[in-house]
C-alpha cells in the first residue's frame, strides 16, 4: 500500500528529542542547589515503568516503553512536583498520572486530559500542604534556571515538532497579562515558569486541537486562564488548571475549526485507479 | 455552527500561496546520469492492455508490424491500439495488468529479428490541419494521456470544451522518476508544437508549462525555445519542487488560482505524443519510462513499447544487482506494488522502481497521537487523522462528514506520520464505504 517510503519522523524520536530539550535543566538543578530533583527524577522513573508494565499486563497491551514516552512523563512529572515532596505522594502522582490518566482513559492517543497535569492538580487538591510550586521555577528564581529552560525550548523549536506559534503566542499573553494585572513584579522564576509551561507543557499533541487555528486558540484560552485563574496570577498550578480546562474544550475546537477542503471543478485522482 | 466568516473570508492571494506539500529526496541523480533516450531490444512477447470503448481487430496468428493498429475505436469515446513490436498474435485473453486487476490483453510474440526501427512518413501540412480534424486523428492514432488516468486525449478534450488555458505538466515531485525531464530535455521543439497542436483542437488562447523550481536547465531551455519561436502565448510557470504540487489537481490549486474552470492539464509526454502522431503520423505505441530504483544495475529512462512486462523493462536496465523488496508502477509516494515482475508496461506507466529492504520497510504501527503533521501537509485541507480514526471505529459517516471523499489520496499524510499508520489504507476504506452508499444506507 502506497506510500512505500517513510519520513524519519517517530514517536520515539519525538520523546527523546523533548528529553535531549529538558537535560540542560537537569544539570542547571544539579548546579543551583537542585539537587534533590534527581531523587524525585528516580522516584519517578521507576515508579513509571513499573505502573506502565503493570498496565499493559492488566490490559494485556504492548507496553510503550520503547518509545520513551514513559520516561518522559515521568521526567517531566519530577519537575512539576516540588523537590521536598514525600516518596509516597510522588509514587501516588505517578500512579494517577500513568495508570489512571492515561492508560484507563485510552492509553497513548486516547486520553482528553493531559495524564499528567491532571495528577499535578490531583495532589494539589489531595496534598495542599505538602504541594507546594515546583523549588525550581518558584520564589525569586535564577538566571541560570531562566537559561535553562529558554535553551532546552530553543533545542525543542529546533526539532520543529509543534507549531512555533505555541510558546511565542502563551509568553506573549501572559507578560501582557502580568504587566497588565499582575502589578508589575516579574521575577525571574515566574519568566522560567512561563517558558517551561509555554515549551513543554503545551507540547503533548494528544490533548491539543487538531488544526493551527485550533492550537493557537487554545493556546490563547490557556494563557488567558493562567494568568487570571487564581488572584495571585501566573504560576505552574494555575496552567495546570488552564490547560485542564482548555482540555476540555479541544474536540469542541476540532469541530468548530473543521478545515474546509478544497474542491476542484475536476476532481481528480492521484493515484493509479483501482 | 461555524467559525466567523471574517475567519474564513478568501483573500485574493499570488498563485502558489497554498503551495502545501512535501520536499522529498529526488533520489534522480543515478537515472539521469544516462539521459539519451534508448529503446531495448524488442521482448520475446508483450500483453497489450485493450482500453475500455475498444475492441480487438485481429485474430490469433495473424502477423502485425509494428505500429500496426490491433483493436479499433467502438463508440466516440473510444480509442484504437497499435502494437509495439512486430510479430504474431497469439492470443486475446485475460491478463494481471499493473493496477491489480485483471483486463483484456493481446498478446503478441516477437516474430524474427527487426533490424531497424520503423520510420514514419511524416505528414505534410500538418500545421494547417484544421481543429476539427485534429480529435479523429488523435482518436485514430491511439493517443491517450500518460497520466495515470489514461483518458483517451480526444475525450478530454471534448471534456474540457471552452476551456481558455493548457497547462503542460513537466513536473515531476516523486523521487526516482525523471521520464518527463529526459522527454523535455531531448525534445524541447516538438513538445512546444505538441502543445500547439493541442491549444488548437481545443481553441484555447494561452498555453502554460509548469516545470520545477530545481530544474532550471529545462526552465531556460523552454524560454530559449519559446523566444526563437516568438510564441508570446506561451509562458513557463516555476513551481516549486514540493510533492504533491505536480498531480494535476494541486497544480491548479496552488498555481493557476482562478483557472480551475478553464484550464486543462496534459503531461508534457501526451503533447510530445500529439506531434508524433499528428506530424508523423505515428501511433501511440510506445512511451519513455524510468526503470530506476537502488536495485537496479543501470537506472535510465528508456522508450518501452506499451505491452512489454516490468521483467523485460528492468532487463533492458541490465537487471537487479539484489533482491528487491517491492517493484512499483509509480513512484514511491503514488504508485502502486507489483506482486509480479510479469504485468506489462501501460500508457500510464511512467516508472518502475525496484525497490530495497531499507527503503521500502514496514515499520511498526502505534496509535495516533493527533501530533497534526498529516493536517499540516495535507494538500487538499483536510484533517486525516480525523478521517483515518472515525474509519478505524468503522463510523463511516463521520468520516463523510470530516469530507473524506474530497481526499486526493497523495499519500503525504502516510509519509509524515510518526506513528506510521496505514492512513492511505483507512481512508481507501473509509472512501469505499462510503462510495458504496453504506454510509448513506
């Protein structure tokens, strides 16, 4: 069946590309007093493979480890809790986010709301006290941290895997936003959350509109609620919630947005005919 | 329900603004490197396809030369056959042909040696033969488009009645092939009288050729011959080197916004066809081919008779220096798998490709993850990922409804996915249900 040739594109390139993107934040943590991430990172890591295995024993599927897909949302789940976090609230996050979120709403592709955001927010609500911004993109912030996130977005860009107008149009909104409402203070931590949100939070395709008008509407939808959801204005959990929300309005988008095809006054095959 | 209008109001925009596509690996090279056109050593035996509204006018045994028509027009739509070789008919019957079906062939065995190749009278007068006799001579002559639809030229013609533009099509966006371009390259003047000819049989006013933005050799070629012939109707288009911009319908689309309605596309090979035929009198017997593909010892394009099997053809190339894993009629993107080396060569036939492991594998599938690379490069704005999953939950009216029929079935959707699903495969599915009226019920 035509096509016969492939590009080289893979789901598997995909994680590990975004994975090379998030390192340079790793190393910068390790640098600034971070350090306590990497045991958060190896909670993650193997609480993740192991939920994932136990999934696809439970629904007797392939698990889809070697698409790196599992190491990356536990990698990117170790920078979305905070660093002091217990063991057991870490595995309890990872266990909602894997089997829960994703694997019982429809595995890889199927879910609606992004595994795990929807876990950020479920220990938020679970664990006020202990839940806490993330140490790394919270209080007054690095510039190394800033540097870290803005060159692993750069290398993210650079893979041309989403549409540029994503990050560029969420950052814009939300300086606005905070210059606008947010009473003109702007450390440096919240210029990292806001890259960080705007790079990788947005970059999971299965929750997001299927068409670029639909994106950058969800993008802006995202942005907006981000910034105006909780009074004290921009922050990891208030996007989580954002794009939750937003989540919810993407086959909404995808139906509203349907591009119009074109139609030819030939129509015409490409192909030879049957 | 709907998006604002002011969303969606059209602009009026250059041509080429929705140039949408793939820039795939030309992979052209290894088939250029030999570019004067040669014709093989006629095969022991060829199958002729017989078109649809055509019907045999010899019997078994008969001898034939070659040139020599083998089945007559039945009907205003149809259109007659000549063979390709000399030699003896030995039967009419049923063959596997290229497109996975089976048809009708003559089959004719090569009967001694030629010696040397036929020559044609050529027709004097030719330029002053007027419009109305041009279709029956076209009709008679067997001439037919050497795109894949293989419409006898007459009847697209008579299709397009009215139509004010001709557009020659010499672009080629699949990797491999370059049968137009060597056609191009070797006979510039005779494709430009072509053309002519076909503007007149169809009374149109402006004649366009589209030829890719890599191929300035051609481009500069066509303006010279253009320029020393004070042609001022006729105009090169560049186009970019995108798949699918060449195919027919993106190449209207994209280049001629507004021409849709009244223009008409013909490869640049079925106008080289027309002057043949009309100034040489000589029938369309044969047509140039890429035998190409990293399988093959010498990949060339070549004059092949119609009729002589993908064997004889990558023969004629000094055959496969491994095994292949696919041969293809077409070009990777569009063309279709052969399950044997033994179907012969059609008038739609412009490449055979013999394929390796590495290139053409079948990785594994994993489910979608609606990343948007097939919306992105979808030529006609659709969204296959919609498609293909309504098609996978067999929900065939939503996939009617995300308009699945207005697919072109280019195949980028496929190419790009990083998942690799079969998408091709689904909205085929999708398509033929809801062709079959079950959608509808």
């Amino acid at each position: 069946m035509s096509p016969h040739i492939r590009s080289l594109d893979s789901l598997a390139r995909r994680s590990w590309g975004q994975l090379i993107a998030l390192a340079p934040l790793f190393v910068i943590a390790c640098f600034t007093g971070h350090a306590e991430i990497l045991r958060i990172l190896l909670i993650c890591l193997v609480s993740a493979v192991a939920f994932e295995f136990l999934a696809a024993k439970l629904f007797q599927k392939k698990e889809s480890l070697r698409n790196g897909e599992t190491v990356l949302a536990a990698t990117l789940f170790s920078l979305l809790v905070p660093s002091r976090c217990s063991s057991e609230i870490v595995i309890l996050g990872v266990f909602m986010a894997v089997f829960v979120a994703k694997e019982l709403f429809g595995g890889t592709g199927g879910y609606l709301l992004h595994p795990l955001l929807l876990a950020r927010v479920f220990l938020q609500l679970c664990f006020p006290r202990s839940m806490s911004e993330p140490m790394l993109l919270a209080g007054e912030g690095s510039v190394w941290t800033l540097l870290g996130v803005g060159f692993g977005g750069i290398l993210f860009l650079k893979q041309k895997r989403g549409y540029w107008e994503t990050p560029v149009l969420f950052m814009s909104v939300c300086f606005v936003c905070e210059a606008l409402f947010g009473g003109g203070e702007m450390p440096l931590a919240f210029f990292s959350a806001v890259l960080f949100t705007a790079f990788f939070l947005l970059a999971d395709p299965v929750t997001l509109p299927l068409t670029r008008k639909g994106t950058s509407l969800f993008v802006l939808g995202a942005a907006l609620f981000s910034s105006r959801l909780s009074p004290e204005g921009f922050s990891i959990h208030s996007a989580c919630c954002a794009i939750l929300l937003m989540n919810l309005s993407t086959p909404w988008l995808d139906v509203w947005l349907k591009p119009a095809p074109y139609q030819p006054e030939h129509p015409l095959k490409a192909t030879y005919p049957a | 329900m709907g998006p604002p209008k002011s969303l969606l109001k059209k602009r009026n925009k250059k041509p080429g603004w929705k140039a949408i596509g793939i820039r795939l690996e030309r992979k052209k090279d290894a088939s250029l490197l030999n570019w004067n056109l040669k014709r093989p050593y006629p095969p022991e035996k060829i199958h002729i396809p017989i078109p649809p509204g055509a019907g045999p006018c010899v019997q078994p045994g008969e001898v034939v030369q070659t040139g020599q028509k083998i089945a007559e027009p039945q009907g205003p739509e149809g259109v007659s056959l000549h063979t390709g070789i000399s030699g003896t008919v030995e039967k009419v019957a049923v063959f596997q042909s290229a497109v996975g079906t089976e048809g009708r062939m003559i089959e004719i065995r090569k009967h001694g040696e030629p010696k040397t190749l036929p020559s044609w009278e050529g027709r004097k007068g030719w330029a002053e033969i007027p419009a109305e006799e041009l279709p029956r001579i076209f009709q008679h002559s067997g001439l037919v488009t050497t795109d894949p639809q293989m419409e006898p030229v007459h009847t697209k013609l008579k299709r397009h009645a009215g139509a004010r533009t001709i557009i020659i099509n010499g672009c080629e966006p699949e990797p491999y092939i370059t049968c137009e371009q060597v056609l191009i390259l070797s006979h510039p003047m005779e494709i430009l009288k072509g053309a002519e000819l076909l503007k007149k049989a169809l009374g149109a006013e402006k004649i366009f050729f589209a030829i890719e933005n890599c191929n300035l050799e051609m481009i500069e070629l066509l303006k010279s011959k253009i320029y020393l012939l004070k042609w001022e109707h006729v105009e090169v288009r560049v186009v970019p080197a995108l798949y699918p911009q060449g195919l027919e319908s993106t190449l209207l689309q994209a280049w001629f916004p507004g021409e849709e309605k009244s223009a008409v596309v013909f490869p640049s090979s079925t106008a080289f066809a027309v002057y043949e035929a009309v100034a040489q009198q000589k029938p369309f017997y044969e047509r140039v081919v890429t035998v190409g593909g990293e399988c093959v010892v010498e990949p060339r394009s070549l004059w092949l008779p119609i009729g002589i099997s993908f064997h004889d053809a990558i023969h004629a190339c000094k055959g496969v220096m491994r095994e292949p894993q696919k041969i293809l009629m077409g070009g990777p993107m569009a063309g279709r798998a052969q399950m044997t080396a033994g179907v012969p060569v059609m008038a739609g036939t412009n490449a055979i490709l013999a394929l390796p492991k590495e290139v053409a594998k079948e990785e594994r599938e994993e489910p979608c993850i609606r990343c948007n690379v097939c919306a992105d490069h979808c030529p006609v704005s659709l969204s296959p990922a919609m498609i293909t999953l309504a098609a996978e939950q067999k929900e065939f009216m939503v996939a009617e409804e995300w308009n699945v029929k207005e697919c072109i079935e280019c195949g980028n959707c496929a190419y790009g996915c990083p998942s690799k699903r079969p998408m091709l495969e689904l909205i085929r599915f999708a398509r033929s249900f809801s062709r079959a009226g079950v959608v509808r019920g």
